[in-house]
C-alpha cells in the first residue's frame, strides 16, 4: 500500500514537472529528426534515413530539408533535452505506451514467479525436447504416454522420480508447458503493439533501439532456457548426486530474466516520467547527495540477488537450516575446501550460503543507513517515500529469506522469496529513476526552493 502510493505520488510530480513541455509548446522542428541524425550521418545513409524518418513521424509533423541544417544545429542546443524523450508524439502516445512497458514489465514479473514455481515444484526437466515456436501440448493418451515415456529415460525420472504416475508427470510437465508459452506469449504481446506504435509513429529511434535490444534478450531468454535445462537431462557426475540444472547456467536464466524486467521498467517509468519529480533547486542537491549512496546500493541489491540464484542453483537452501549461525559455527569449516578457490563462490553449498547471508546482511544494514542518513535531507516528498519504501522491502526479504531458509524451502516461501527480490529491485529502480539529473531547461525554470501551492 505504501508501495503503490510512492509510486503514484512521484507520477503525479512529474506530470506536473513536464508541464515545461506544454508550456512551451511543440516547435515546428521535430525531435525526431534530431534523433535521426544521430544514428544516420547524411551523405552515409540519407536514401535510409528518408524512408526510415517517413515511417517514424507523425502525420503533420514537420520534416526539415538538408538545407535548414544550420538552423537545426542551433535548435538542436534548445532542444537537447527533448531528445532524451522516448516518446514525442504527445500526452496520449506517452500514455499508452507507457500502459504497453509497464505492462510487459508485468508480465516479466509473473514470468518470473511462475518459473520460481516450476523449479521449486521440481517440474523444470519435465519436457526433454524444445522447439523455438513452441508445439502443441499432448492431446490423446496415447501422446501422454509417448511424452511419459520419453521422461522415463531421463536421469531425473531414473533418480528421483522412479515409480511416478502418469497423472503426477501430467501436472509437472502442464507447469513446464505453462512457463515456456508463458514467455513466447510475451513475445507476441511485446511485438504486435510494437509493430503498431512504429505504423503510428510513437517510436522515436532512441526507444526502438532500445525495445529491439530487450526483444533480442527476450528471445536470448528462451535458448538460455533451454541451455540450462540440457544441462540437467544429462547424467550427473556420480550416482549418488542428484540430476540438477547447472548452478551457473540457472544464474544466468535469472539474471537474464531480472535484466529484462529492469530494462521494461526503466524504459517505461523514462516514457511516461521524462523529467524527475523536481520543484525547486534545494530538492534538485538533496536527490544529488541521495544518488551517491543508492547507486552503489542497487549495485549491492542486484550482487545479492544473483548470489541468491546461485543458492537456488545449489540446492543450498537445504543445508545449513539455522539462522543466525550456520549450524554450530558462524562460518563453515569447508568454505575454501574446493580447488581452484574461486569455484567455492559458485559450487560450494556452504560458501554460496555465507555469502548470500552476508550479501543480504549488508543490503539490509545499507539501506538502513540510507534512510538514516536522508532522514533530515531536504528532499522532495516522492523520493523521501520511495527510500521508506525500500527499506521495508528490504527488510521484509531479510525476513522471507530467513523463512525459507528455517522452513527448508517450501514452494510458497521460496516463490514469494523470489517475487521480493524482484520487487526490491523495483524500489531500487524506482529511487534511481526519480532522483535523475533534470535536464537544464527544467534547471533554469525551478525556483530555490518550494513555492507555497
Ligand atoms: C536483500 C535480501 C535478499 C535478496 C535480494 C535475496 C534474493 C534471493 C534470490 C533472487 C534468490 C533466488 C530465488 C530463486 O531462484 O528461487 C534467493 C534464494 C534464496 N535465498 Fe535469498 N535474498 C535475500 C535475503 C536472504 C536471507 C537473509 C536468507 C537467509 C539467511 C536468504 C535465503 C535464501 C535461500 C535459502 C534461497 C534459496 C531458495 C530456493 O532454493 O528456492 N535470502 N534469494
């Protein structure tokens, strides 16, 4: 509830803070094509350039010839900031768009739990085949048993799951399914409006470039999917190990899954918030001198997540089911037992542990000091929330993490672990995005301090 209204509240400041746009009005010269030059030198691409522009711009909008080209440069120092804008063809397009990535983000998010789901009910390795496109789900008994008996050759059906019954495969494999259309229904939701916000002309170049990369990551998400579930259809090393996924390539699926959501989230909250919540110089300083510790706090928040994923890949949530001490002692004898040392951070149980535990400690301890230390800062009310917001977050996970780890990891705890990391994270974005540099236009225009409303 706090959450949501800190949100709300910083929206709500930065409509107002953009207001220097429509104050000043559109110009005739189009940031568009300031965004085009940067990408597309004339004479290198110019034919390239036209037919690209001619898609981009909006109907009415005004497309300079190559001879106003003085004017532009002196326009394009009045308008440098403009060109941070990602979207530019007004209040609805931003609107709109913005609904489409905060949305996206969403569903990232839900894509996210829903994997957390599928590992933790040990339905990951259920389908031992992957097709790009995705394929039909068995439809008769007799594929239901062709699918069951090809689980039956897998190591993990061998190992752990000998004696299964085909209704218990049916559910693991309907999780895995689910996960995997999930994500290629995030495709077709991510690139049909896409497609349309372009035919439109809401999509300057600098906000395409930047969607055709999460695209290209989102489909990147899908092969390291499936690289990471190779990895445990195969034999393991000894008979006496368990068949599991490897530790470094589930890191991966979850870091590459914790980017994308990051990089959806940025760039919508940069949609819909061009400038930051800034009303008055003084505020503009307290949000510097909050910068200098969030960034480094966010850097910590997202070493603490992957080290998370690295106890998630590790089963190592299963050993060491004490808190604070991990078992009898503080630190495990055996942290440095594996040679060369540095795999005992990615592949010892007890060191991944230590370290998520001290990781988590310092996040909690940081963000303690950044709420402590800002407490009587000047700062605008939106930043001030975000920053108690943070903080219960953090401590919150603290609490979750502790939970699940007492309680050996069951399916709820772990998975709502997993959520709170995510929206952790959010918060961190969240903090960073309000407490940006304004551009200089908005500078000049803002008062010392706050106007009495
Ligand atoms: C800021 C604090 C924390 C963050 C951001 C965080 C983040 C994460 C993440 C991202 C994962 C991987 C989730 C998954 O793939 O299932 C994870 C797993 C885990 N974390 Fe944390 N964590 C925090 C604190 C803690 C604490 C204090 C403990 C307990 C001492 C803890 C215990 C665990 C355990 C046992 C797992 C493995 C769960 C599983 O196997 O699914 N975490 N953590």
């Amino acid at each position: 509830m706090f959450g949501r209204g800190a949100v709300w509240s910083v929206l709500k400041r930065s409509k107002e803070a953009c207001g220097i746009y429509k104050l000043r009005g559109r110009t005739p010269f189009s940031p568009y094509t300031q965004n085009s030059f940067k990408f597309f030198t004339p004479p290198v691409a110019a034919h390239y350039f036209h037919a690209f522009q001619s898609r981009l711009l909006p109907k009415g909008e005004h497309v300079p010839h190559m001879r106003n080209f003085s004017k532009m440069v002196s326009a394009e120092a009045r308008h440098k900031e403009e060109l941070k804008m990602l979207v530019t063809a007004g209040s609805h397009a931003r609107k709109v768009v913005g609904i489409w990535l905060f949305g996206s983000a969403a569903w990232v998010f839900s894509m996210v739990v829903l994997g957390g789901l599928t590992r933790l009910t040990r339905s990951g390795l259920s389908m031992t085949d992957w097709k790009f496109t995705g394929t039909l789900p068995p439809l008769s008994d007799e594929e239901w048993l062709q699918e069951f008996e090809k689980y039956k050759q897998s190591p993990e059906y061998k190992r752990v799951n000998r004696g299964m019954k085909i209704e218990e495969f049916k559910f693991i494999y309907w999780m895995e399914y689910a996960h995997r259309m999930w994500g290629r229904a995030l495709g077709v939701i991510f690139a049909l409006p896409y497609s349309y916000f372009l035919h439109k002309g809401y999509i300057t170049v600098r906000l395409g470039l930047r969607l055709c990369a999460l695209f290209a990551l989102g489909a990147g998400q899908g092969l390291i999917g499936w690289w990471m579930v190779k990895s445990g259809l195969e034999e393991p090393p000894s008979e006496y190990s368990p068949p599991r996924v490897s530790p470094y390539r589930l890191a991966a699926h979850l870091t590459s899954a914790f980017a994308i959501y990051c990089g959806l989230f940025w760039t919508a909250l940069s949609v819909v918030m061009p400038e930051p919540p800034a009303e008055s110089l003084t505020w503009v300083r307290g949000a510097a001198k909050v910068r200098r510790l969030a960034l480094p706090i966010s850097v910590l928040v997202g070493l603490t997540a992957v080290s998370g994923a690295f106890v998630a890949g590790n089963d190592a949530g299963h050993a060491f089911n004490t808190f604070p001490k991990m078992g009898d002692t503080w630190i495990p004898e055996d942290i440095f037992e594996m040679k060369p040392l540095i795999r005992n951070f990615f592949e010892n149980t007890s060191t991944v542990q230590l370290d998520h535990r001290v990781l988590a400690t310092a996040t909690l301890i940081s963000m303690g000091v950044l709420w402590w230390s800002t407490r009587k800062l000047d700062i605008h009310p939106a930043v001030r929330s975000v920053i108690g917001g943070a903080l219960g977050m953090a401590a919150l996970q603290v609490t979750l993490g502790i939970s699940t780890l007492l309680s050996y990891v069951p399916v709820s705890l772990g998975t709502a672990h997993q959520a709170g990391a995510l929206t952790l994270l959010t918060f961190m974005l969240l903090l960073n995005h309000t407490i940006r540099r304004p551009s200089l236009s908005l500078l000049k225009s803002l008062p010392q301090v706050v106007k009495a409303h």
